[in-house]
C-alpha cells in the first residue's frame, strides 16, 4: 500500500514556465516532507524539505507548499530550465522515533522543453 | 571526501547465489538506508540504521539482512537471490533528518 503517491508519472514542460509536481500522503504520521531529484545513472541529490509546521517554503527557484488538511504536497519550478530535466521523487518522514524512516513516492519524469 | 561509495556498481548473480552488496561512507553519519529502484515503485526502503549497531526493517526486507558494525560500513547481504530481487539498489547516510546523500548505485541482475 503506497502511502506516498505521485500520480503523474510524467510532465512535459516549456522551457522559461513552471513546473508544478504533485504528491500526496496517506500517513497522518508524516510530519516532515521532501523532494528528491534523480538524474539517469545517479543517485537521487536533496533538494527541498518543508515541515508540517510550514505551508510554504521557498529556495531560489524552488518552492515547495504544504496542505495538511488534504495531505498534498507540491513542488513549483520557476522558471523551468532543460537542466531540470530528471525524475523528481517526494518523501516523507514520519514523527517519532523512526524519524529517518524516509517513505518515497514513485517518482515523476520532468521534462523541460527547451 | 568521497561521500557514499557503493560497490560493485554492477553484478551479475544466478538463482539461488548469495553475494554482499557494500556500502561505505566517510562523513560520519548516523543514519543510513539501503533503498531498491524499480520501475513504477519508486525507491523502496529495505533496511535502515540510527547508528552502530541498530538495525532495522523497512518496507521490503525480505530476503535481505543487513548489520552496522561501524558507523562507517553498512553492507546489505542478499541471502539467496531470486529474480525478483533484480533491482538497482541504493545506500545512502544522513545526519540531519531525512536528508540523505545516496551513493551511484549498484545495478543487479539476477537469472
């Protein structure tokens, strides 16, 4: 049972618009969220985290926003470049004591048109 | 500083083999993961540490066994592989909450 989903598995995109990927959680346990980005032949590179105190939190480009009530999570890219191109994994850690007990989603393939 | 360093980064294994996949990290993490990638599951989490000597199960552990004897090291023992084990498996460490840096991977194959 995927208690972490991202139900768009591609997104293809302009390059110079925004990019909006999806996820959300079924786990009310889950207190602390991140995306993950992942490009072929590589291991997935932190990108972006947002406690469940926070709805919103930005790092240049990069903004990710937190709905608790409907368990939804989202990344913007803005503005979308070619080098953003890969896959774009959420995740998120439950409060407690398994706080790295990171739950990852199935991914999304973001590609940037240029 | 070499990071997370996963070796082999490709291995071939018949049914039935059992082999180490070894995972090593030289910035002195506590938490370490060992996650599998396969196509439309995302990343798994098989087995995870908080430090040495704690170990324990995550979302697909069968078939793999795993101990943390440093907090350098944390090798991921395949016991007897099946084909459903063919997967590109990740190790990754952490120092602060949820923020892995992963290793390059090791690609396996098993027939």
């Amino acid at each position: 049972d995927q208690q972490v989903k991202q139900n768009s598995p591609s997104l293809s995109v302009q390059e110079g618009r925004i990019s909006i990927l999806n996820c959300d959680y079924t786990n009310s346990m889950f207190d602390y969220f991140l995306w993950y980005k992942k490009y072929p032949a590589e291991g997935p590179t932190f990108l972006i985290s947002i406690s469940s105190i926070k709805d919103k939190n930005e790092d240049g480009r990069f903004t990710v926003f937190l709905n608790k009530s409907a368990k939804h999570l989202s990344l913007h890219i803005v503005p979308s470049q070619p080098g953003d191109s890969a896959v774009y994994f959420c995740a998120a850690s439950p409060y407690g004591g398994a706080t790295n007990k990171l739950i990852f989603g199935t991914g999304t393939l973001l590609a940037v048109q240029p | 500083n070499a990071g997370v360093t996963q070796t082999p980064k490709f291995q071939v294994l018949k049914t039935g083999q059992s082999m180490t996949l070894q995972c090593a990290q030289d910035m002195n993490h506590e938490y370490m993961s060992w996650y599998r990638q396969d196509p439309g599951m995302g990343l798994r989490l098989i087995h995870y540490s908080v430090g040495a000597g704690i170990t324990d199960q995550g979302e697909v552990p069968n078939g793999y066994n795993v101990s943390r004897s440093t907090t350098e090291d944390f090798p991921l023992r395949l016991l007897s592989a099946a084909p459903s084990q063919t997967s590109v498996y990740f190790c990754a460490s952490s120092y602060s909450r949820g923020r892995y840096t992963f290793g390059s991977g090791t690609r396996l194959t098993v027939v």
